[in-house]
C-alpha cells in the first residue's frame, strides 16, 4: 500500500514539472515567433542604410537553443513518469464513471472490480493451461522409458460416398442371412432409408438409416399403430407398452456399441444388429438364463449381451 502511494506522489511531481516546463517551452516558441515576425532591423550607425543580419542571426541562434532546452527537459520528465495501466474498456458502462452519485452509487467501481477479476481468471487460466501441456501424463511407458506407440484412434464411419446401387445391394444381401427377419423398405429420401424390420411374431423395428449407418431405432408391438392418420411413418411415438420401450433403450445401446466396435466397414455394424434382434425371436418363450423365470416384475427378459445374445432380465445381467 506504501508503494502505490509513493508511486502516485512521484507520478503526481513528474506531471506538475512537466507541465512547468511545458509552459516555459511555450514561452521560449513564442519567442522565436515574434523575432521572426519583425525580421532584420536597420543598423543606426550605418545612418539607417544597412542591415545588421549577424546580430539577427545570432539572437535566432539563441532562441533556437533555449527551445531544444527547454524541449529537452520535457522530454526528461515525460520519460521519467511511471506508464499507467491500460484503460479498460466497458463499453457504456464507462459513462456511470460520469454521475455525481459517485459516492452514493458503487456500480461503475463493482463493475471495474468484476472486470478485473475477471481478466485475472482468463490470465490463470492461460497459465494453467500451459502447465498442464507441458507436463501431460504418460500412461503407457516402456521400462527403459521410451513411450510406447500410442492406441490408434477409431475411425469414424465410412457412409460417404457410397452409391445407392451399393447400399440397395449390400440391404439386399443382408435381408437374406438372417431368419426370422422380414424386411420392408418403407421409405427413400436421398442417403436416408426407412426399414420395417418384423421379428418372428414378438415385435416389428422401425430403422432409420444413412446410407449403412444407423441413426434411430425404434420397437412397437405388432398391433401397434406405426402411421399417422396422412400415411406418415411416425418416428417418434413410443410403444404404449413398457417391454417394448426396454427393448427400444437397449437397441439404441446395441447401436452405439456395434457401430464404435466395428466402424471402420459400415455394413459389419448392421449385420451385427440384425444377429442381436433376431435373439428376440422368443422373447415370450425362453425363461431367463440366470434365475430361470420367465417374468420379473411383469415383464419377461428383455435384456441381451452384445456378444453372447442369451435372454435375461434387466436385474438379473451380470
């Protein structure tokens, strides 16, 4: 706190000396201008016939020296005084500075003190975020330290450019492996595909797909309504019945697990999904593979492993 005021007194002197000396620069100018405004005058002991141009000169001489003087200790007090910090822009928030309830009224200086504070949290921030760069953790090392080769990222899936000939073909082929699958192209609209896919006589799947990859997965049962009242295919309304929608939550998970799995060939994914559907071909017959009971709680065993797709229930999964 001692600094800070005697840092203000000295800036205070600098800028009482320099303004000193400011007016005495201004004084030593106008001098210099009025001398060259009444020019060379008539020498008195050449009867007014002649011109004294070396004492003109000599007196210009020296008003030119005593401004670089007095410039010169302008310039020694400007240099000397302590540079200010930069303003800080507020933006209209500046003109609260302007109320004469200053000292009723704190909102300009809590708003100053938010902004620094502020500037200081981006300041730390920066700082910490190159420390932490430059000190990252290195989890797979080699006992003789050197970093083993780093885990390749997964490849994201591979639906560009992929010509419908090709898509309508590897669907084709697909709707042939698996039994107790009907399938049913319900509608085109450019990459995006629309499949109805029946499971034996237990479920029917609405897929949406771009191009190979699977985007939405929806299960109703088979009385129920999978159009709107214009011949719309509905997208969104879940099953009205509580096995359904189980299922629904667990087919999206297969999605995502089947697709970061294998996503470097988009059909594998696809072919993988149809596997596990068709493990729900009897979903009202096969009792649960742990407890042995067809129901629990009501419904019967809706979950399925993604490797080894036996039925069980949702509180009986390892």
């Amino acid at each position: 706190m001692a600094d800070t005021i005697n840092q203000a007194k000295l800036t205070i002197s600098c800028i009482a000396q320099a303004i000193t000396s400011t007016q005495q620069l201004r004084s030593t100018v106008t001098n210099v201008f009025n001398l060259l405004c009444e020019g060379v005058k008539p020498d008195e002991d050449h009867d007014g016939r002649g011109r004294d141009r070396k004492k003109f000169l000599q007196k210009f001489q020296e008003h030119l020296q005593a401004v670089n003087k007095d410039y010169n200790e302008v310039e020694k007090y400007c240099n000397s005084m302590i540079p200010t910090p930069e303003l800080q822009v507020l933006g209209p928030l500046s003109h609260l500075s302007l109320d004469s309830n200053t000292d009723k009224k704190n909102t300009f200086r809590d708003a100053v003190q938010t902004y620094e504070w502020n500037q200081r949290m981006h300041e730390y921030a920066q700082i910490a975020s190159s420390i932490l760069l430059s000190h990252q953790l290195k989890r797979s090392q080699s006992s003789g330290g050197a970093i083993l080769a780093k885990r390749r990222r997964a490849l994201p899936p591979k639906f560009q450019n992929m010509s419908s000939q090709h898509v309508e073909n590897t669907l084709q082929l697909l709707a042939r492996q698996p039994a107790d699958l009907t399938f049913k192209l319900i509608k085109t609209l450019g990459d995006t595909r629309i499949l109805q896919v029946t499971v034996g006589r237990v479920f029917t799947v609405i897929l949406m797909l771009r191009n190979l990859l699977m985007e939405k997965v929806l299960v109703k049962g088979l009385d129920e309504e999978l159009y709107y009242e214009n011949g719309t295919i509905d997208l969104f309304s879940e099953s009205q019945f509580e096995c359904m929608r189980r299922i629904t939550d667990h087919a999206m998970t297969a999605v995502l697990q089947y697709s970061t799995t294998h996503a470097t060939q988009p059909e594998i994914p696809l072919k993988y999904f149809l596997l596990w559907l068709q493990s729900y071909k009897n979903l009202f017959i096969d009792p649960c593979s742990i407890c042995g009971k067809h129901l629990d709680g009501g419904l019967p065993p809706v979950w399925r492993d993604f490797r080894n797709p036996v039925a069980c229930h949702d509180t009986c999964r390892p």
